[in-house]
C-alpha cells in the first residue's frame, strides 16, 4: 500500500507540476508500454533467478524503457502538452496511475512470489491489487479517465 501512495503522490505533484494532459500522457505511455511488453526479451535477463529478483529486474526494465518511451512521446506531441487541469482531476488521473502501476507490476511477479506472499505485503493490498476483479478495473479506469476527464 505503501507504494501505491507513494506512485499517487508522484503523480499528483507531477499532474499539479505539468499539468493534466501531461499527467495523461504518461498514464497513456504506460499502456502503450504494457501492450508492447509482452515482445520485451526480458527473460534473457531474467533467467536462473530467485523469484523476487525476477520481479525486479521485469519492473526496473518496465521502468526504464517507459522513460525512454515518455522521452520520445513528450518531444513528439509537445504542442498538446499546454493546459494545467484542475486540482481534483489530477488526483484522480493520479490515484488512477498509480494503481494501473502497482497492479501491471504484480502482474509482472512470478505466481509463487504472490501466493506466498514473498513481498511482504498486506492481504488489502494483495485483494486490491493482485484480485482478477479488481486488475480489470485498475486497467480500465485509467483510459476512462483519460478520455472523459
């Protein structure tokens, strides 16, 4: 939980920083990111791991080629980035990024890591996040709010 609500934070003094649409490219950066990740090679890096170590180098290499992928994005459509947003707006977008986040790297774990419960989490968490029923909704929510916002 703790990471959810510090990615939230990020993402809000980010949104208030930059502003909505800049908020918005990010959260639409992220799923361009996820629908091209299952062509990532990360299994070259990842092979004959601990469970664990696995997750991280999947998030950190997720983390790396979305600054990469944000960089290009952000030189691309630099003209429709003006625009600031309402302060509510931006909470949204970004309490909705940052459980799109948590839920895509949960998703990225080796199975045993979250049955076992090897990162230490709580079952709040773990049902909130990791939960079939609520992974759909952490994935379809941000875009909604996208679009509508």
């Amino acid at each position: 939980m703790i990471a959810f609500f510090v990615l939230m934070a990020c993402g809000f003094f980010w949104g208030v920083s930059y502003g909505k649409k800049s908020l918005s490219m990010v959260i639409v950066g992220v799923y361009v990111l996820f629908s091209l990740w299952p062509f990532v090679p990360a299994n070259i890096v990842t092979a004959n791991r601990a469970p664990v170590e696995i997750l991280a180098f999947r998030v950190g290499i997720f983390i790396a080629l979305l600054m990469l992928l944000l960089l290009f994005m952000f030189r691309t459509f630099r003209a429709a980035l003006n625009g600031d947003g309402v302060w509510w707006e931006i909470l949204i977008f970004s309490i909705l990024g940052a459980g799109f986040l948590v839920t895509i790297f949960l998703g990225m774990a080796p199975a045993e890591v979250i049955t076992t419960n090897q990162l230490g989490l709580s079952q709040l968490a773990l049902q909130f996040f990791s939960n079939s029923a609520f992974t759909t909704w952490w994935m379809v929510l941000p875009i909604l709010g996208v679009l509508f916002l």
